[in-house]
C-alpha cells in the first residue's frame, strides 16, 4: 500500500474529540474527528474508524485498508487503496 505525504497545517499534539476539514487536489476533501485513541473520517456518506496505532513519524491511526498519519504539518491518507487525495490541507475546523 502506497502512502503519499501532502502538507497539512496540523499540530502532532491535536487535541481529544477536535474536529478539522482537510481539502485536497482535484476537489477532493474529507474531515477528521480525533478522539484520544482513534479518528472518525468522514468522506461524504463514507465513515471510517481508524484505531490509533504506535508510530515514530506522530499519530498514526489504521484500519483495515486504511492509514491516516498527522505528523507536525504533514499528513497522508489512503483509503482501500484510493492514492487520490494528494496534497490536502486543513481547511478549517469542521461542522457540526
């Protein structure tokens, strides 16, 4: 499974149950919940829990098929192998 890193203005340290909105090229985007021990994403109707998982590069959570890693201001996402959200950037602090 490839992992391409896109730039992402996140802390390593966000805090328990925050929320942010990422966009990425092409019009992609997908938002985050990051509780203390795993992350709710959120791609249109699509939800995922991905479990938190020990990591040298910051948080890294995963789930069958699926990596997320915030590490300072980078982050990378794959879903079940979908490589097309490149360069997403925290867009703001998600709704609801």
């Amino acid at each position: 499974m490839a992992i391409f890193i896109a730039a992402a203005p996140l802390t390593a340290h966000a805090s328990q149950n925050e929320r942010m909105s990422f966009r990425c090229d092409r019009g992609r985007s997908f938002q985050a919940a990051l509780g203390k021990d795993h992350v709710v994403v959120t791609i249109g109707a699509r939800r995922l829990i991905l479990q938190s998982q020990p990591s040298s590069l910051g948080r890294r959570y995963e789930a069958p098929g699926s990596v997320l890693i915030i590490d300072g201001d980078l982050s990378a996402l794959v879903i079940d192998d979908d490589l097309g959200f490149r360069n997403c950037r925290v867009s703001s602090p998600a709704l609801g």
